[in-house]
C-alpha cells in the first residue's frame, strides 16, 4: 500500500498545480504495478510517498519522468504532458 503526504503546515498558500497525474497505470508483463492512480502537485507544497519495499514508488517517479512504459496522463504546468 502506498501513501502520499503532504505538508499541511506550510504557511504559503498552495497555488498553481505543477505536476499532475491522472489514471496511471504501469505494467510489468502481466502484472500490474500501478493501476489508476491520480494525484496533483500544488507550487509551496511538500509531498512525500511512503510504501513497504516494492509497492511502486520508485516506479511513480520513473513513469512520471517517462523512464517506464506506462499509461494515463501526466502533464506539467497545465501546458505540457503526455496523455
């Protein structure tokens, strides 16, 4: 199981999504690693992902920067991504 944290101490408001994810799904042969997870990154944020050893995390980063086949959407800025 995975978990995301973020800071919810920060005083800076949260503006502007960064990063945001929707449906992400990564495979590996038959095996699903990841299957329809979404999320956002928010400018003056903090985030955290927290999972027992090979629950996906690294694979969240590596799919996020296009190291790994996956599918879904991923966009930055709102201006750019791959879908």
């Amino acid at each position: 199981m995975l978990r995301f944290f973020k800071n919810f101490f920060s005083k800076k408001k949260a503006s502007k999504v960064r990063v945001s994810v929707e449906k992400l799904s990564v495979s590996f042969g038959k095996k699903e690693i990841i299957k329809g997870l979404s999320f956002n990154v928010r400018r003056g944020q903090i985030y955290g992902i927290v999972g027992m050893s090979g629950s996906g995390k690294s694979t969240i980063l590596k799919s996020i920067v296009n190291l790994v086949n996956w599918r879904g959407c991923v966009r930055g800025n709102g201006r750019y991504g791959y879908c």
